[in-house]
C-alpha cells in the first residue's frame, strides 16, 4: 500500500528492506488492518490448520467511524 499511496517513501523503505536482507539479516514485519467496515478478507496460505500468527480482534466501532461510514442518521 505504501507504495501506491506513497511512491518514494514506499521505494526507501524496500530498499531498506533489501540492503538489510543482502546481509543475511531476516526481517519480521506486523501487518495490521483496521477495517470498521468488516469488508476485509485476509487469507491463510496454511487453510484449514489455523494461523497461530494471526490475531483476530474484534471490537466495537466508535461514534465517528460510525459517522465516516455513513452509518448514523442525523437529526436535524
């Protein structure tokens, strides 16, 4: 994402990423999705054994991402 939203930002930090791998140096990376929507689908490669590095947390929306998603009626 970093990539098409921020193209050479998103260059720097791969090349980053490779000068340390060129190393031998392994790099772990989080990835984290917030979605309010519910609308996301991550795949597990390893289905159907479970993922144990995935974490699934689920939560309520707060009162402006219900705003921003167009969920709460106004009353004028």
């Amino acid at each position: 994402m970093r990539l098409m939203v921020k193209t050479v930002l998103g260059n720097k930090c791969h090349n980053i990423v490779l000068h340390f791998v060129s190393f031998g140096f392994v790099c772990w990376m989080w990835q984290i999705l917030d979605d309010p929507t519910g609308n996301s689908f991550v795949e597990n490669p390893s289905a159907p054994v479970k993922d144990a590095a995935l974490e699934v947390l689920h939560y309520v929306r707060t009162r402006q991402q219900d705003v921003d998603l167009g969920c709460v009626v106004c009353v004028l």
